[in-house]
C-alpha cells in the first residue's frame, strides 16, 4: 500500500478537512452479460432500479468537479455491479473524469471494448482498467460469462488489447482478474500466457468464488482437492513472479473468525468514499449496502465529508461487523494502516 495513503488517513482521522484520496462509484447497475456466479447487474428489470433512478451525467460532472476541487486522486468505476459501458453518455464520462486531472480507473467485463476504444481512450491518457477475463479463450469465458443477448465478445477484448500493444506510446494499465471456479482453474497456466503476449497488462489478479445466493454455486466452488492443486499452481507462478497479486488465495479456504481479542478496526471510509448508481452513499466498497439516508444528490461532496454528525466514516474504524469475512485486499491495507496509526 501507498504511503501516502497510509499518511493521508492518519492525517484524516484528525482533521475531516482531508478528503477521500478515491471515490469508488457505480455508474450503472446495468449488465450486458449474466455470469454464472454473479448477481452484480441488472440485465432485466427484475434485478435492481430502474436506470431513471440512476445519478445523470450533469450530476456525475458536478460530482467529479466537486472531487478534483477537494484533491480527490482517483474515480473508481464500476467495480461493484454493473456494466460501465452499459451507461449512457461513458464516453463523456471518461473524458471529463481525465479532463480534470483525476486518475481514472474501471472494472469492465471488457465485452464492448474495440480497437477504436483502445485508441480514444489512450488519446487522453486513460490510467487503469480492470478486465474481468476468467479464460484466455473464447469458448469458456463465454460459458462462464456468457452475454444476456447470446452473443460473442471475446473478439472484442483481443481487439482492444492488441490495438494498445500497437500503440507505443499507451500507458493504460490492465489488471486482469480471473475468478475461480471449478471449471477454469486448469486453465490458470494458459492465463498466464495470455497476458504475457500484452504489454499493457499488468498483472494477472485471481479471485475466490464468492457464494451470491445463485443456484449451482457449489458446482463452480473447487473441492478440497482441486484447491489444493490450484494453491501449489499459484505458488509456483508467485515464485516465478508472473503473479503480482495472488488475491485471497493465500488464505485458506474456511471463512477465518477473528481471534478474541484481536481488533476490528476498519479505516476503508477514511480514504475510499463508495457511491451507489443513485448516488446513495455505500457502507463499503465491498458491501453494497446503503448509508441510510446519505445520498450524494442531496449534499455536495465536501459538506458530506465535512458532516460530522452524520459519522458514517467512523463507523468501521471503531468496530467493522464485518470484519472477519473481509476476504478482499481491503483487509490487508486495513492491516498496514492499524500498524501505522494505533497504539493499541
Ligand atoms: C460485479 S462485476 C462489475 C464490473 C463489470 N461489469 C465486470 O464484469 O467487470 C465486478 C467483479 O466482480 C467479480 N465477481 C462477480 N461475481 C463474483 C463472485 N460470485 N465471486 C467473485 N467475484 C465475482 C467479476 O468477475 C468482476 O471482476
């Protein structure tokens, strides 16, 4: 983790004068593709709101104006739910996010990239996108994350990505994250490959399963055995240092309880601010449960910060309920700052 980071929230946690350093925002919570394990999207309106419900390009602008006048480093999209090419107006969006100096960064199932995209993006410096790819071919990331209309997209990220390594001078990062199940753990040594003939691509990031409540689930889930085979997998991989980040999978495969005793303080909301599609303020970046009463429409960014009475930033770091569960790389910066800043 980023020092400054560390030193920003020590400096937060005194003075609320201090603004996020990252605002983690859906844009949509719209879908173009039905993964098999994921509820992240509506792709028929019986899943989520209504896009009318959802923040309006004016609002988004006034948002990020808002952010870059309060030293905001970086707007975060998409990486909750939601497709962000699926709202309208996201090339404007992306735009204005780099007009006004933001990093810019973006959880994508990558299935409306294209080479045109790639170069209109590198044109204005586009920093960071995470494409979600969990088979270095067509035919099974089709299967695990198959279009809502039956269509085929894979073409379009070979696209995408083979236009940025055509162009020298693209400096966009893509990290790759690779969710496993049962059926592309094998295919892990291939992944590697794959990302390996892109310059562009970063690092490969792999995901555990996580159980949204979707029929099948213990079907995707790896057994005791294939876990074990995949950990050995990786463990080379880590050693060769193909792998930059190897995810929750270095931790076992049981849900860990925290020890009696140990602390649960959280401090994700001291530099992470997390905003829903409708502009509803979200417990966490990883939780997407709303802050009752606490919507972003209502209140200009800096007031909402600024607000003490409302606490909504104190919440975790005093005691996170969810603490234990935390199986994201939240839980390890969330070590390192309770290092830095707590004596006890
Ligand atoms: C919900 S999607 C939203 C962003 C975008 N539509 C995309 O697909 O990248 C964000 C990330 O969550 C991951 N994801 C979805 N369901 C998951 C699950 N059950 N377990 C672990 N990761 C999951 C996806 O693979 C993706 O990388």
């Amino acid at each position: 983790m980023d020092n400054l980071t560390i030193e920003r929230v020590k400096a937060g946690l005194a003075d609320p004068g201090i603004g996020p350093e990252t605002i983690a925002l859906m844009l949509t919570d719209a879908c173009n593709l039905s993964c098999v394990y994921c509820r992240g999207g509506r792709i028929d309106d019986s899943r989520g709101g209504g896009e009318e419900s959802e923040l309006t390009t004016e609002e988004l602008f006034r948002l990020f104006e808002d952010a870059a006048g309060f030293k905001v480093k970086e707007v975060n999209i998409g990486g909750m739910r939601g497709e962000p090419f699926c709202k309208k107006d996201i090339r404007l969006i992306l735009r204005k996010i780099k007009s006004l100096g933001l990093t810019g960064s973006m959880t994508t199932n990558g299935s409306m990239l294209s080479g045109a995209l790639a170069e209109e993006m590198s044109s204005y410096g586009w920093d960071i996108l995470l494409l979600s790819l969990d088979a270095p071919f067509a035919r099974l990331q089709h299967q695990l994350r198959p279009a809502a209309n039956g269509k085929e997209y894979f073409h379009n990220i070979l696209e995408f990505l083979g236009a940025l390594n055509n162009n020298p001078s693209s400096r966009m990062r893509v990290l790759v994250n690779m969710v496993i199940t049962g059926n592309n753990y094998r295919y892990f040594p291939g992944m590697v490959d794959f990302v390996n003939n892109f310059k562009n691509i970063e690092s490969l990031n792999v995901l555990r399963l996580v159980d949204m409540g979707l029929p099948g689930y213990s079907d995707l889930q790896l057994d005791c055995g294939q876990a074990a085979e995949f950990r050995e997998t990786l463990e080379a991989f880590k050693r060769e240092k193909k792998v930059l980040y190897a995810g929750n999978w270095s931790f076992p495969d049981v849900r860990r309880e925290t020890p009696a005793g140990r602390h649960t303080r959280c401090f994700t909301n001291y530099y992470i601010l997390s905003i829903a599609a409708n502009g509803d303020v979200l417990f966490c970046p990883q939780q997407y449960k709303p802050l009752s009463g606490i919507n972003i429409r209502d209140v200009r960014l800096r007031d909402l910060w600024l607000n003490e009475h409302l606490s909504f930033r104190k919440i975790l770091s005093e005691s996170a309920p969810c603490y234990g569960e935390c199986c994201t790389i939240l839980k390890k910066q969330n070590e390192e700052i309770y290092n830095a800043v707590c004596d006890d």
